[in-house]
C-alpha cells in the first residue's frame, strides 16, 4: 500500500507540475547567444541548457548520462530511433519489461509516456516522449522515494527545453 501511495503521489507530481523550469536550469537573465551556446549540453542531434547540482558525461552518439553526486542520482538522456512511432516504443518498451504502473501526460504540449517498475524504497522510471520529430528516452534506475519530486521535476524541465539544433 505504501509503494501505490508513493506511486499515486509520484504521478500527481507529474501530472499537476511544477512551474520551476527557469529555476532549475542555470539561467543568468541574459540573451547574449554566446552565453546559451556556451552551457548547452548536446545529445546526438539536439541540445539542452546544462542543469544545476549535474554533471553531464556523453556516453555514447546518441545518450547522456547527468549525475548529481549530492543525491546519488543519474538520469539518461538518448535520443531513440524514429522509425517507430513513439507510442509503439513505449508500448513494446512496456511489453517486454516488468512495469509497476503506466501513464500518458500533457507535458507543455509535448505526449509523454512514463514507465515505473517499484521496488521497496526506491523505483526505475522510464520517459518517452516525441519532441520535433525526435524521439527521446529519459531513464533513472533507483530513484528513492525521498527524491522523487526532485527527479520528476529535473525530468519536466529536460523536456520542456531539449531541442533540436539548427543545421546552418
């Protein structure tokens, strides 16, 4: 019953939003386009403001990892294949995983599928969502429950502001 609690409040969270973009992302009120481009962090063919308390390592072409040592925490970034529908992904993500719970949220306009295994104290999540034409998998594996909203919300804030870069 605790973990449907902590699951229910989780997918509130979610659902309701926090307003907290410009707070979580490093932003120091300017416009100077050297500024932007200088904290942008890439992955594959698109880019997002670097985050606060994270420190972002490519992994590979298409995946980032962003690591917030103070809370143990590592969120992957991957832009994923477009040749599927971002729905059928999930769907078939869903299928052949062992998921707790499923959702479909309205993120800013943006169709977001989250997937949650539970555990005890602690829950994998993982978020796709289509973006410009880009398919994205956001993941993190055991994110405590004491972090949740933190996560969450570092989750929002990447949608909201990744995007494609300009090919000039």
């Amino acid at each position: 019953m605790k973990r449907l609690y902590a699951l229910l409040i989780i997918l509130i969270v979610i659902y309701i939003g926090i307003n907290s973009f410009s707070l979580i992302f490093n932003d120091n009120g300017t416009n100077d386009a050297d500024d932007v481009n200088e904290s942008m962090i890439t992955v594959g063919a698109s880019s997002l403001p670097e985050i606060e308390n994270f420190t972002d390592n490519t992994l590979n072409d298409t995946t980032i990892s962003l690591v917030d040592s103070n809370k143990n925490m590592t969120i992957l970034v991957s832009e994923i294949d477009n040749s599927q529908s971002i729905s059928d992904i999930f769907n078939n993500f869903v299928s052949s995983n062992d998921i707790s719970s499923t959702q479909t949220i309205n993120q800013n306009g943006v169709t977001t599928y989250l997937a949650y295994s539970s555990g005890s104290d602690s829950y994998n999540a993982d978020i796709f969502f289509n973006k410009n034409g880009q398919n994205y998998c956001i993941s993190g594996d055991n994110i405590l429950s004491s972090d949740s909203d933190y996560f969450i919300n570092h989750c929002k804030g990447i949608i909201d502001a990744i995007s494609i870069n300009s090919t000039s």
